[in-house]
C-alpha cells in the first residue's frame, strides 16, 4: 500500500520524500520493524487472551521418555496457538509494505494464510482435547499438498511466471539443470513447500528454536530475492534473475522481524509457543519463498537445522522398523542433546549458532557459480 504514495511526488515537489517508499530495501525495513512492533507490542495482549481461554499446551507423558517429561513438564499450561501472532504481523506488514498486485506475495499470501488456518485447527484439536492428538497426519498432509498444487499451479499457469517457475537451478551452477520440469514441476515443488512446513513444525520444540531459526533463513532468503530482483546483480551473480522477485525480499523481512518479535515472548523460558498455527505456516512460507527465488535446494544448506530436525525423525524411524534399535535416544534430535544432559538452553543457543552459519555458507555459494 505504502509503494504507491512514491505516485504522489509527480503531483507536489512538497511530496518528494515518498520517492522513497518506490525502493525495495526502504520498504523491506520498514516491514522488518513494522511486523516486529507489532509482535512486541500486541504479543502481551495474545498472551493474556490465550491464557483466558485456557489454550493451554499439553505435555505428554505417556508415550514419551519419563526423563523429557520430567524436563519440560513445567511447561503444561503454557498459551499455545501464538503463530497467529506471527501470522497476523506478517500478513500485516507485506500488506502495508509490499506491492500487492505482485503474483508471488499474492501466492506467499495465500499459502501464510492456509497453512496458518491448519495449523490453527491442530492446536485447537490438541487444546480442546487435552492431549496431543489434532488433525490426523493423513489429513494434514493432504490439505498441505492441496495447497501447495494450487500455489503452485497457479505461478504455473500465469503468463508472468511460467517460464521462471518451470525451471530447476543447483546452487553451484550457472545455468538451470533443468531448463522445463513440466508436469514435475507439481511433484518437485508441492514437495518444497509441505517436507519445509512439517520440517519447521519438527524443529518447535523448544523454546525460541523455531523463531531463531527462521528469522536467520528469512534473511538469507531477502537478500537472495533482493539481488534476484535486480538483472545487473543477478546477472553479475549467475543467479536466476525475475522482475517479480525482489519484491520477495518485502516479505522475507516481514518475516524475520515477526519472528524476532515473537522471540520477545518465546526465549527460554517462553511465555508463550507458537503451535501449529505458527510452525506450519514459517515452513510453508520458506518453502514458497526459496522457489519464488528459484532457491529451492539452497533450503537443505541455509535452513540446515529445519533439515536436520526432520531428517533425524526420518532415520529413526527407519532405522526402528529395520533394526529394531534407534539411532538416537529420542527425536527429533534436539530432544536428543536434551536426553545427553545438556540444559535446554545450551541446546537452542547451539541450534542458533549452526542456523547462522548455515546462513552465511548459504550466502556464500553465490560466488561459487
């Protein structure tokens, strides 16, 4: 909303500072510290609301290690269901700040708002039941993959964007490996969005790890859209270049200001957790994001804990139904650590610090091109 105030300035020379708001990084800014203000500011009030409905979370205890139970038992009763405080800043700020007739944001838009709502219907699931059985996986997946194919199809079909959408970039190399997917363009990519959100809903475990993780890919991923958006950069760089594409950056900052605003509220030990409402919307939102920036398998290095979260899930299943015997004591791995006896917070703090610099190795591979 506010790009179009730079309109203004050719009516006024009084109004040549909205010259200002026609430029992405003023504009990423001010979403960065509009969506954290909001955060900060309304997050007391969430709080309290939350806390009078009693959407309190459940910790289970019977299906779980004793000694994990024991851990993060005084953590029952704590407000779930705050991903709508991320949501809501989210949403907010793109929509204050970015240009909305833009067909990425729109689909970034619509996949925040989707994944939010089911996410939402598992957290009130849960609380209502009193335990931690919301919408059966089978459904879950459904719904995520529906998404994503209409997502998807609808960058696939639009004029605009086919061409950029269809085509398949390694991180290391100049030119796409695959210059038309075609139809695997709805099996490849659906696949991004859902194996991100459920990745990022894996990694909420503790308190203020999923927050700090996603505001250190949300800003790797706004500097990749911002420099895609640009043809010098992107051409200097051998990065897939879009006209569409920096104004991703508007929205990645959005991101990472509404999760370091909910990381007010969540740090250990947290006031507040974000639930489904708020992991499976971040993940479906950074898997959209890095193909809108045709940066999908750059996801497995700059988002490295999301992967390592789920991939531990993975193998210990496998490894259980194989062998018999699991490779760690408990996943996903973060509970691990915390079954080795280290403090969760010396977890999450660790967590963090390999988030960062997954980040920069992830900045990195646009010089090795």
């Amino acid at each position: 909303m506010f790009y179009y105030l730079h309109e203004l300035k050719d009516n006024s020379t009084w109004l040549e500072f909205f010259n200002v708001f026609q430029y992405q990084t003023f504009r990423a800014a001010g979403a960065a510290l509009t969506a954290f203000l909001v955060s900060v500011l309304l997050g007391g009030r969430v709080i309290l609301k939350l806390t009078s409905l009693k959407l309190g979370q459940p910790i289970r205890t019977k299906d779980e290690v004793h000694r994990l139970a024991e851990l993060h038992g005084g953590k029952t009763g704590t407000p779930t269901m705050g991903g709508i405080l991320i949501v809501g800043a989210v949403l907010l700020s793109v929509v204050l700040w970015s240009r909305m007739t833009n067909p990425f944001i729109q689909t970034l838009i619509f996949v925040t708002i989707t994944t939010g709502a089911l996410g939402f219907a598992d957290d009130y699931l849960k609380v209502t039941r009193k335990n931690s059985v919301g919408v059966r996986g089978k459904v879950k997946l459904l719904v995520q993959f529906l998404v994503s194919f209409i997502a998807i199809g609808y960058l696939y079909f639009n004029p605009e964007t086919s061409e950029h959408i269809r085509k398949l970039f390694f991180p290391s190399i100049k030119y796409p490996v695959i210059e038309d997917m075609g139809i695997l363009t709805f099996v490849l990519l659906p696949l991004v969005i859902v194996g991100c959100s459920n990745a990022v809903n894996l990694t909420d475990g503790l308190d203020g790890l999923a927050a700090g993780c996603t505001v250190t890919t949300a800003s790797a991923y706004a500097i990749f859209a911002y420099l895609a958006g640009h043809q010098i950069a992107a051409d200097h760089l051998h990065i897939p270049y879009h006209q569409y594409s920096g104004e991703v950056a508007v929205f990645c900052a959005a991101l990472g200001g509404a999760g370091l605003g909910f990381l007010w509220f969540n740090c250990h030990p947290a006031k507040v957790f974000m639930g489904d409402t708020g992991s499976l919307a971040i993940g479906g939102m950074l898997g959209m994001i890095a193909i809108c920036c045709k940066q999908e398998l750059l996801l497995v290095v700059i988002g490295f804990v999301f992967v390592m979260e789920a991939m531990s899930v993975i193998l210990q299943v496998a490894s259980f139904k194989l062998t018999g015997k699991r490779i760690f004591k408990m996943s996903p791995i973060h509970h691990h650590f915390e079954l080795l006896g280290w403090e969760e917070s010396k977890v999450i703090n660790r967590f963090w610090i390999i988030s960062i610099i997954a980040a920069m190795i992830g900045l990195m591979t646009l010089k090795l091109r």
